[in-house]
C-alpha cells in the first residue's frame, strides 16, 4: 500500500558518488514517493525532504560534499529545521568531527565524535540486530519495539548529547542506531537493506513531513 | 544483540536459478528474481548470486538480474561469478548489488581486493575461500570451482585478505560441499577465530542442527545453504525456529511488505 500524499511529495536524494544510491532511490519508490537525485545545492531550495545515504569512508564523503559545495547549504537547510534524512554515513557525516582513518571534521550538526567499535568482537558490525527504541516517536509508527535493522559499519557515533538518540543496538556498547532532533532524523543502520520494518521507516518519516510544505 | 544470519545461494546460469529449485507455487522456478523475493518473504536474512557461467556476453543478463533484484528485494544480496576487475564490481554494485565476492580473481591478483576496498569501502567486498582438508590434516585453497589446488594454507589466506581489506569471508569447504553431512566444523573455526571480519560458513548444510553447529562449534558469523531450502524441506522460519531454541539469536521477523506499508 502506498500513500498518495507522498506522490506529491518533493524528496531530493543527494547524489554525490555514494555506492548505495540506487537502493534508497527504490526503497523511497516503494512506499510511494517520487524522488529526485541531485547533487547541485540548489535542488534543496523547494525540497519538502532531503535524504543524505551513504556507504564506505567519511574522509571520501567529507570531500566528495566539498566538491559539490554541499556542505553550507546542508547545515544550512538543517539550521532551518527543514525534514532531513540521514542514513548510515549520512548520519556519521553530521557529527563533528570522525577518527575514521585519522581526524576528518565533519558537518559538525550533531555534537560528538565518530570513533571505532570497541575490540572484541568482529569488525564490521554487519547484519541484523536488535533495535531497541528508547523514545517512540512517529518514525517508529508500526515498528514493534526490538525489531531487527541490517548494519554494516566499523565506526560509531558517539553522541554528546544523549537525549538525541532515540534507538540503539547493543554490539559490546550501545551504538548509536537512530538519532533525532526537530526535523532531523539519521539511522545508522540501512531502511533501505533491513526489509518491511526498514521501508517503514521511510513511509513514516516522508509521511511524517507531507503536507507541512516549507517554510519560506 | 546482532543474530546470526541465514544466508540462501542461488547459483544462476545464463540469468537461470540451476541444481535443484523445486518451488511449485512459483510460475517459473528458474526466476532467480522472483526466488529472492519469495525467500526474503519467507524470512531470508541475506542472499548471494553465483554466475556459475560468468562469460563475458552474459554479463548483461547478471546485470539485468541484479537490477530486478534489487527492485523486489529490500534485504542485502551479494553478487560473484567471473568478476575480474574493479570496473566489474563498480557494475553489480551501481545496478543495485549491496556486496560483491571474488574467489580465483583474487588468488590469481590479491590487489583486487585492496583496489575494490579503496574504491568501494570494505564492507562491500566479499572473498570467497573455497578450502580443502587435505589426509594430513592441512587445509589447502583451491580456485577454480574447487579444481585447482594452490599450495596455500586457508587461515593464511584469510589473513591475507582481510589485510587486504575484505570486509567478509564466504568460507566453502570442498570436503563436505554437495553432502548435506554438515559443515566442516574445524575448518570454519581455524579461519573465523583468525580473523577480524564476520566468516560465513558454507558447503555440507542439510538441516538446522548442522547450521547450530557451524555457530556454536565452527564460531561462523552466518551460514550459508541451498540444497535444504531450495528442495523446500526445510522452510526458512522453521530452520530459524529451531535455532533460536538452541539459545542462538536469531532474526524471527519476516514482515510483509503490502502488510508493514
């Protein structure tokens, strides 16, 4: 079933190089949206939703933005609380700063630091684990509390301000699993890859942000 | 807690699921599109495609499959068979392949896998280990479907390549391939334990015991079959049933899309 409200809507995936796009492209197709891919900045200016996904390295993210002039025009469209969605290095790239492969200063919206999993167990952390929802907020509607989200990744956002962070999952620590703040929401774990549950996800943040327009 | 993954294999040629699909509900059995989403319906963790023909005029047919697969199917999928180059990896994961896996490309050139690291992020690479355990009890790679022995030691090489920046290893022992007997349980546990990376463990599953298994005694990270589910004796949910009764963790949902959306 699809929400027709969400044809209308105007979703704008940021294109710029990273391996997973087609796959959030389908998964947003899935629930009934109609995105866009773009990688020019100006392609935020009308947009009811924009979706940063990503896979691999922040210090390739970090420059690959910079070369599309992406960077003030993201914190800019996320200063004015406009609906943003991050996903797995979109949610990394938001934090100030990652220790992925030596220091790399991120888009700094979200306070704290990327840093490597704890030792112990086998790094990526990679398939399904148990999300547990430590606030119920729309983006969970339907979503039963401890359901699974695939994961794959090495790093972890260590957040400074824990009260962002709706959901976590246990891998030797609490990783940082989805965070939200005002219209901002990022998943360290792929909607697109952690099957009905996971496009949940994507129905409820676009139907969470339909029909609110854009302040301007 | 993460759960261990199970992992279903399609082994496809020429666009054609082949050895054994015996699905009567579906229309056509040899889709290898229409099995993925059928076993992601049924609670699949994760699958993988091996173009078991891997010629180059058949290229186009994998990446037509890859794209309608990744159309359908909301989980990850892994794609190998006949990939030589990072040029070939960048073309299965664009068209919608989550990770990629190399087997002989990467004995015979191991820069394969630092290059497709680079390019691509380790998690999406994949090294298949084919392994033999040989009458004096060392184990010994093999390319080539299991053909060509090469003198090297499999924990060696799995070392070697998660070096190299494999983000996991697809372990398949030539001993117990094809015989539904078990995994081989010291093979799996020699690599998985010298290694970093997650290993699954694949060749021998003929029912959910041997899967618990390969976890509590092999420490495989997943397991990988395709006989037992594609004769349909063992559906998924109860293989995944008696695993999670053996105390391992395990995915239990497999909610339908039209139902969830």
């Amino acid at each position: 079933m699809s929400d027709p409200e969400l044809a209308d809507l105007d979703v704008i995936i940021l294109d710029y190089g990273a391996g997973n796009l087609r796959s959030v492209v389908r998964a947003v197709e899935r629930v009934g949206a109609k995105p866009e891919v773009a990688s020019v900045a100006a392609a935020m200016d009308e947009a009811d939703v924009v979706i940063l996904p990503g896979v691999g390295a922040a210090a390739d993210t970090m420059h690959n933005l910079r070369e599309l002039r992406l960077i003030e025009p993201i914190r800019e469209y996320i200063a004015a609380d406009r609906p943003f969605l991050g996903v797995c290095m979109g949610l990394q790239a938001l934090m100030t700063v990652s220790e992925e492969g030596g220091e790399h200063p991120c888009l700094d919206v979200l306070e704290g630091r990327v840093v490597r999993l704890p030792e112990g167990r086998k790094i990526p952390h990679m398939g399904w684990n148990r999300v547990d929802q430590r606030r119920r907020t729309p983006l969970f509607d339907g979503i039963p509390d401890g359901s699974h989200f695939y994961f794959v990744h090495s790093y972890f956002c260590d957040m400074a301000q824990p009260e962002d962070v709706v959901a976590v999952a246990d891998y030797g620590t609490d990783v940082t699993a989805v965070v939200e703040r005002g219209k901002l929401a990022a998943t360290q774990f792929h909607p697109e890859k952690s099957g009905a549950y996971g496009l949940r996800i994507y129905r409820n943040f676009l139907l969470e942000h339909s029909g609110n327009g854009v302040s301007r | 807690m993460l759960t261990k993954r199970i992992i279903a294999c399609f082994d496809v040629d020429a666009g054609r699921v082949v050895k054994g699909i015996s699905f009567v509900e579906l229309r056509d059995a040899g889709d290898p599109v229409e099995l993925a989403a059928l076993y992601d319906h049924e609670g699949i963790d994760e699958l993988v495609f091996l173009d078991i023909t891997a010629s180059h005029e058949d290229r186009n047919t994998v990446v037509d499959m890859v794209r309608h697969t990744a159309d359908r199917v909301f989980i990850p999928f892994t794609v190998g068979g006949g990939l030589r180059s990072d040029d070939d990896m960048r073309l299965m994961l664009e068209s919608g392949a989550d990770k990629i896996t190399i087997n002989t490309a990467a004995v015979e050139r191991p820069e394969l896998i630092s290059e497709g690291a680079h390019r691509f992020g380790s998690q999406c690479i994949v090294v298949a280990i084919d392994a033999r355990t040989e009458a004096d009890g060392s184990m010994q790679v093999y390319t080539h479907g299991g053909r060509r022995p090469t003198g090297m030691d499999a924990v060696a090489w799995a070392q070697e390549v998660v070096e190299r920046g494999a983000g996991e290893i697809m372990l398949t022992s030539m001993n117990t391939d094809g015989h539904q007997d078990g995994y081989d349980l010291s093979l799996t546990r020699a690599v998985s334990d010298a290694v970093s990376v997650p290993v699954i463990a694949s060749g021998g599953a003929g029912n959910a015991q041997h899967m618990i298994d390969a976890i509590t005694d092999g420490n495989a990270d997943a397991v990988l079959a395709a006989s037992i589910f594609h004769f349909g004796t063992h559906p998924i949910m109860d293989v995944k049933r008696q695993m999670q009764a053996a105390g391992i963790p395990i995915r239990m949902e497999h909610a339908d899309y039209d139902d969830v959306l």
